[in-house]
C-alpha cells in the first residue's frame, strides 16, 4: 500500500527555519514585529489621553502619527545596536562571512521590524488609499536583505551597523509632530531640525567611517597572516 503523498508541513517549515536561521533569530524577528504592533497600539491610546491635538487630527493622520512613534522609537533601537555592533568590530572569520549573536539577532530583529511596516504601509494603502510608494520600496528592500543575509550567513557586520542611519528616524517624526502641533515657529523645531540635519550628515559619515574601518581590518588580518 502506498503511503500519504509528500506534504511541506509545519515541521518541514520549523525544521528548515531551525537549520537556516537558529530559533532564537526567529524569536528576535518575532518580537520585533509584535512590539511594534504593541507600540503603534499603545501610541494611539496614551496621545489620545495625553495630547489634545492628537484628537483633533482625521485619521489618517492619527495613523500616521502613531506608525511614527513607532518606527522613530524602533528606528532609535536598531541605531544603537548599529553601533553596537561597529563597536564589537569585524567578526573573525571575516566581513563577508563572519557573524556573532549580536549580529544575528540585529538582523534578525530588523527583520520583523520591516515586515511590520510593510503591513503597516499596506494598511495605509487598503484603508486610506495612500501609497506610500518610497517608504513600500525602503521596506521592501529591507525585508529582501535581511532575509538573504539571514539565510546565506553574509554580510551581517555590514547589515548591522547600516542601522546607524536609523538615528534620523526619530527626528524625522518629532519634526511632524510639532508641525501638526503648529509649534513649526518654536524653537523646540529649530532645535529638531539641527538635530535632524546632524543625524542625516552621521549616515553619510557612517558610510565613509565604514568603507575606511573594514578596509583597515581586512589589511590588519591580511598583515598577522603574513606573520
């Protein structure tokens, strides 16, 4: 007698996530998708008690003003382990395909964190009729690169610390906020703004730090190998 035909089961899928990615990278990807659902939840109702202007917006832009909370205070979290991440250095094997827990696990997190605001762009988009063409192209891209740096073991140095051009994100959203707030004329804005343009002059200063470091580690390898 034959047996049932060959089936792609949940143990298949858990088996080849297992083998690709280690549990714990999928957990990460996991909670960062779930926080930030919590935290684009929770912004909402805390605004809706504690900021008067929050209540006075159309919907659209409550959405909005909550999907920036969120993705200014995840944005912020994956900057910081960016630098974590260019404080801990060049994995030992090498850049291409060295790795460490840190690195995984910002990868990994960054993961979940894309594929929420994707959905959350979709929503926009579904609900409101808003295409939010950039920002669906950014996250996209997003989810393309760390799933393939995920899956093939490389570059996660370099995906890592490409976070630190996340620290624009939180100014970025203030900046709406207070323009919503109509305190665009404050100083409370300028002082924004600066902050701003100095996290947007970091990502261009990340790149040129970064091609400079990873040059200096693979000749500081190549020369102990000599050696």
């Amino acid at each position: 007698r034959k047996g049932p035909p060959a089936m792609f089961t949940v143990v298949d899928i858990s088996q080849y996530l297992g083998e690709h990615f280690g549990f714990s990278v999928i957990a990460a990807a996991i909670t960062a998708y779930f926080a930030s659902a919590v935290l684009h939840l929770a912004s909402g109702v805390v605004s809706r008690l504690l900021a008067p202007t929050y209540n006075t917006l159309p919907l659209i832009d409550q959405e909005r003003w909550s999907s920036g909370i969120n993705r200014g205070t995840v944005g912020l979290f994956l900057a910081m382990h960016g630098v974590a991440a260019l404080y801990q250095g060049i994995p030992d094997n090498d850049i291409a395909h060295g790795s460490s827990e840190l690195l995984q696990h910002t990868a990994g997190f960054a993961l979940g964190f894309f594929v929420f605001e994707t959905r959350d762009s979709l929503n926009m988009f579904y609900a409101h009729g808003i295409v939010e063409e950039t920002l669906m192209k950014h996250h996209i891209l997003g989810i393309v690169l760390y799933l393939s740096t995920l899956l093939t073991g490389c570059y996660h140095f370099l995906v890592c610390i490409v976070l630190i051009q996340e620290f624009s994100a939180p100014f970025v959203h203030i900046g709406w906020i207070l323009t919503k707030c109509k305190l665009d004329n404050h100083w409370v804005w300028d002082l924004n703004q600066v902050q701003s343009s100095s996290a947007c002059e970091t990502q261009g200063e990340t790149h040129t730090f970064t091609d400079k470091y990873t040059e200096r580690g693979r000749r500081g390898r190549e020369g102990e190998r000599e050696r």
